[in-house]
C-alpha cells in the first residue's frame, strides 16, 4: 500500500502524463488540447474526466448551481439524445441525479470502465479509452452545441 504522499504523487503522476499525452493527438499541430475540467463554453456544462480506484469515467457533466437549470439543460440534452449517442458511436449513461464523492448533485451524460489509478501497469489502457472516448464525447457535443446553446435563457 502506499502512505499518504505516495498517493498524491501517484495521482499527480497520472494526470500529467494524461496531460502530456494530449499534447501529441493527431491533427493538433502542435495546440495542446486541454480537458481536464474544461468549459464547453455554456455555463454550467463541462466535460470531466474521473478516475478512481474502481473506475474511469469520461462525463458531459451539468453541474449549475441552481437544481431548476440544470434539469433545463439535461431535459434539453436528453431530447437530442439520438443524435449525441449516435455521433458518440454508443450508448452512454444517462444520470439526472449523479451524486459525486463531495456529496454535490449534478446531471450526467458519461461512460466507464474498471480501473484502478494505483495499477502504472494499466495507465496505458487506461488513458488511451480517457483520451478516445474524450474524442468521442466532445464530438458529439459539438453535433448539438447550436442547439443546446439556443433559447438558453428561456
């Protein structure tokens, strides 16, 4: 087991090559793409990356503050799910009430898979299906963007 630091540094590890990784994506020339916690440029929608020591998750969170908002851009999301799963190429998880592990409530549209943070064997693995279904998801958002974007403040 590792002691308290040795985890931090494990995890610190983790997302810098994460990071670093990105940097080297076909078609970047050179721009490094940024993902973690980044914006999609409407308030309150963000792709995320998790990663813990069960799992591995790639998300579209929608994370405003007010419960009444985000259940408008999750209802709104919701309705063009056809288009978003099909240009994600899969079915996606669909969670109105997903509670992270600081107790906050937010809606989700994500994918996962088993993985542990601990395990530097796998990180390989572990960041290609990161990175790809990242690919993936922003993707798919950019297909119904215009439309999210519209009648925002309705």
């Amino acid at each position: 087991m590792y002691d308290k630091d040795e985890i931090k540094n494990l995890r610190v590890e983790f997302w810098q090559k994460l990071n670093n990784r990105t940097r080297r994506l076909p078609g970047q020339k050179g721009r490094k793409k940024f993902w973690i916690y980044d914006s999609t440029g409407i308030k309150g929608l963000d792709l995320r990356f998790d990663v813990d020591r069960q799992k591995a998750q790639v998300a579209l969170e929608i994370n405003h503050r007010s419960e009444e908002r985000r259940l408008q851009l999750f209802e709104k999301l919701q309705a063009a799910k056809s288009i978003f799963e099909a240009e994600f190429g899969e079915p996606l998880i669909w969670d109105f009430a997903f509670e992270k592990p600081t107790g906050e409530q937010v809606c989700r549209v994500y994918t996962e898979m088993e993985a542990d943070i601990h395990d530097q064997e796998k990180w390989s693995d572990l960041m290609y299906f990161l990175i790809d279904r990242m690919i993936r998801l922003e993707k798919a958002f950019l297909e119904v963007k215009e439309y999210m974007q519209s009648d925002i403040n309705e």
